[in-house]
C-alpha cells in the first residue's frame, strides 16, 4: 500500500461518503468489556486447536499488540498462536510479505503442519497473498475487515494517513511504504496476486461487518471467500464476541477426509 494516484484517491473519497459515521468506532471500548466478561472468553474449550498453528497479522498502522487478547484466547484454546514482529504495519508490502513468509516458515516446520493465517485490515490482505503465494503452508485464511477487493474503500480519513505515511516514505523515512509501492515494480507481484485466483485446499473466511466505519464493508467480499457477517467496529474487530465466535467456528478442527498432509522443509 502506497500512496495511490490522484484520479484513484478522489474515486476513494467519494466512496467514502457513503460509509457509516466513523464515530461508530468509539464501540470498540464496550466490545471489549463484553468479550472479557464472556464465558466464550474466559473459558474457552482448550481442545478446539489441538497443538495448530496460527500467525496473527495486524492492521494498517496497528501492531502486533492490537491482537495480544486473541493471541492469548488462541493459546488457551489450544492453538499455537504466533505473532508477527510488526510493531507498526506500515511497511512497503513486498517487504512485509517477505518477512512474514520467513515468519510462517518458522512456523510450519515447527508444528509440522500448514498454519491459519488470521488477519485484520491490511493484514487480512497480506494473509491472502501469502496464501497465493504459498498455498502449502496455508490451511484457512480468516480475514478481519480486510478490503480485499479495493485497498483504498476506506474512510477519507485513513486515506489522508495512507497518503500521509506514503509521503514519509518517499522522503526516504525508513520502514514505510512510498508511492512506489502503489504503482511501482516493488510490489508488482503483491498486487498480482489479487489478479490470481486463491487456491483450492486453503480454506478462506472473510467476516465483514456493515457498520464498520473504516473500510467499505462491499470490499471485504472476495467471491472467493466465504463470507461471514457480524455486528463489529471495525477497530473492534480484534476484540469483539462475535468476531471470536465467528474466528472460532472458521477454526473447527477439518474432517477425517480433510486430513493435513506434513509439511517437510528444506532445512
């Protein structure tokens, strides 16, 4: 994600006008004290991962401490649950996909298995092309709010952060995406891989809220994609009962004739 050409961001701002008040977001405080005071949260059934692995991927301008309560229900509930070492996820997107495919690497060859990706926003997007791109470590993909469809149906708001982090970046701020990233040869392959269809074997799950007040709730439903709704901010999503309820129904152990392949990599 960089900063997008003027035609593309005025296309953008006028989507915006039809998104829900972005006010909405200060829901995200009583999301979260509904989910601490939940059994769903507070007692989760601890043989629902079964030792499986989970990377968790943050959002634009979010890191891996916006998903610490899921990690931590994740562990509780059985899985291997690893974040992602991005304090801020605003890197060029190559980048980031080429770390976070050492990341889940890691991962794989330590649990033996193909591992869930669980992202939120950007990191939803990220989640899908590394799926794309490696499909045999990939079991489910469960995007979070995440414009899969267009990057830029956000609120005008985050859209002057987006073009004002892609400024930075090409002032030469280290860590941050430029305007190259948008439409340069740096992240052509990221882009093309929103061109490629997902593949077969890798289930995806987008859960996608209508209220949401930051991205186009219509730009999280990839045809390929089942599609799960919920009542969630967008922000709350990392934190919101039905959002876990929906995570945790995505994560139902596969059937019998579904059985994992081990993975085996190159040492």
């Amino acid at each position: 994600m960089g900063l997008p050409p003027l035609t593309s961001t005025l296309s953008a701002v006028r989507a915006g006008l039809h998104f829900p008040p972005i006010w909405r977001e200060t829901r995200t405080p009583r999301e979260l004290a509904r989910l601490l005071t939940s059994d769903a949260f507070r007692a989760p059934d601890p043989g629902l991962g079964g030792g499986r692995p989970v990377l968790l991927i943050p959002g634009f301008l979010a890191g891996d401490g916006s998903l610490n309560l899921m990690t931590t229900w994740l562990r509780r509930s059985g899985f291997r649950a690893q974040r992602t070492g991005i304090r801020l996820n605003v890197n060029c997107s190559a980048q980031a996909l080429d770390a976070l495919e050492l990341r889940l690497e890691a991962l794989v060859k330590v649990a033996g298995r193909p591992a869930t990706l669980i992202g939120q926003s950007r990191g939803g997007t990220l989640a899908r092309a590394l799926a794309v791109r490696r499909p045999e470590l990939v079991e489910t993909v469960v995007a979070l709010g995440a414009p899969q469809l267009d990057p830029l149906a956000v609120h005008p708001l985050i859209l002057l952060q987006v073009g004002a982090v892609g400024a930075l970046g090409t002032l030469g701020v280290p860590g941050l995406f430029t305007r190259n990233c948008w439409d340069g040869e740096c992240c052509q392959q990221f882009r093309e891989s929103f061109d490629q269809p997902f593949p077969d074997g890798v289930r995806y799950v987008a859960i996608y809220s209508r209220s949401d007040g930051i991205v186009h709730w219509r730009a999280c439903l990839d045809p390929d994609a089942q599609h799960v709704e919920i009542e969630a901010s967008h922000i709350g999503m990392a934190v919101s009962l039905q959002a876990y309820r929906a995570v945790a129904a995505a994560l139902q152990p596969p059937a019998a004739d579904d059985a994992f392949e081990p993975v085996r990599l190159a040492a």
